[in-house]
C-alpha cells in the first residue's frame, strides 16, 4: 500500500521540494501534509501551490512547554494518518514523547558524515577541522540530536578555496540526490545504508 508522507520544515524547503518531486510514478510513497513551525516557510507557500496539505503550528506561543507544542503537532497530523515522517531542515529540537512512537518511522537529513559534526555550523567546523572530504546523512531519528541508525551518505570533496557557504552548496546538491533515493528504499522496506 502506498505509503502516506509528512514532511517537516522550517525554511526555504529545498529538500521537502526534491522528496515530493520525487514521490511520482512507481514510488511507493507520496506526500500527504508539509508541516512547519514558521508560516513564513517558504516551503510552506510551495507546498499549498502544490495543493499539498499543509500544517503550520507556531511553537512561539509555547515558549518552553516543548511538550505542549509537541502535543499541538500530534493533533495536527491525526487527520492525515501518516506512515513516515521526513524532517528536512525542521530547526525545532523535538522531544521523546515525540519521537518514540515515531520510532523507526521518522527520517531526518543532517548536513555532515555523521557521527561528525551533531547540531548546527558543520560546514564551518568541517573546514575548521580541516577535513578533506564532508558531506551529508540521512538517518532514523531517535530522542538524541543527529544520532539514529544511518539509512545514507552522500560525501563531498572539500576544496582548498571552499568557505561555509560555498561548501553548503555543494552539500545541498548531494542533500537533494541523497534524500528522495533514501526514502524511495525505505518506503519499500529497504534500511541498508546507501552510499552515494
Ligand atoms: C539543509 O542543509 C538540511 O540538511 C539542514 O537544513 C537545511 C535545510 O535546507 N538540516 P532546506 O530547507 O531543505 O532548503
């Protein structure tokens, strides 16, 4: 049975944009709702063009009730009776009560060769630690940030001249061929790690 996709995002949503795009044809998923935090999201206007469902929950209005918002969410996508939840560049840390009945179910892209480089600025520490090769993870998402069993790699050379931002955009590249391959193969039951 096709599989139903939520996809969660917080800005531009160039990732989300190459999953949907992808979920045609043959694929055994499609999108069924972009959620995001920011109405703002660009991805959010996308996805509406689109005629994808769409789900804005505001998490400003929660301050630190993480729970409360995490509750909101869960209401929100109870309509929509999803089987995966992507999150692409959703920049809200999201808690246990959230991810453990998601366990196995939930997918997220990180912007670095996992273990290295948990949370934020990898790019910058990747050319601060002077590596050579940097790139881009898909994983499982499990109640610890960035850590979860690895379901993809995509790598990068990184060049002599590369600054953060020249290097993220060569990461990105790799994000959108990584993302959509990697869910393609979990959506048909396939968790080896594929490595681009
Ligand atoms: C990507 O680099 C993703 O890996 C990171 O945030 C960025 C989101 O970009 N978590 P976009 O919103 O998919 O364009």
């Amino acid at each position: 049975m096709t599989k139903r996709v939520g996809i969660f995002v917080s800005g531009g949503g160039s990732n989300m944009r190459a999953l949907v795009n992808d979920m045609t044809g043959d694929h055994p998923a499609r999108p069924a709702v972009v959620v995001s935090n920011n109405a703002d999201a660009g991805g959010i206007a996308w996805a509406r063009a689109q005629g994808i469902a769409t789900e804005v929950i505001d998490h400003r209005p929660y301050g630190r009730e993480r729970a409360s918002f995490e509750t909101a969410i869960t209401q929100a996508l109870a309509p929509h009776a999803l089987d995966i939840i992507c999150l692409a560049g959703f920049m809200r840390v999201l808690t246990e009560g959230f991810v453990a009945p998601w366990a196995g179910r939930m997918l997220n892209i990180h912007p670095s060769l996992l273990p290295k480089y948990k949370g934020l600025h990898t790019h910058a520490r990747a050319l601060e630690a002077g590596d050579t090769e940097h790139g881009c993870t898909v994983h499982l998402v499990t109640p610890a940030l960035d850590d979860g069993p690895v379901l993809g790699q995509a790598r990068v050379a990184v060049h002599p001249d590369d600054t953060p931002e020249t290097l993220a955009a060569r990461v990105l590249v790799q994000e959108h061929r990584l993302y959509p391959a990697v869910l393609r193969r979990f959506a048909g039951r396939n968790t080896d790690p594929l490595m681009l």
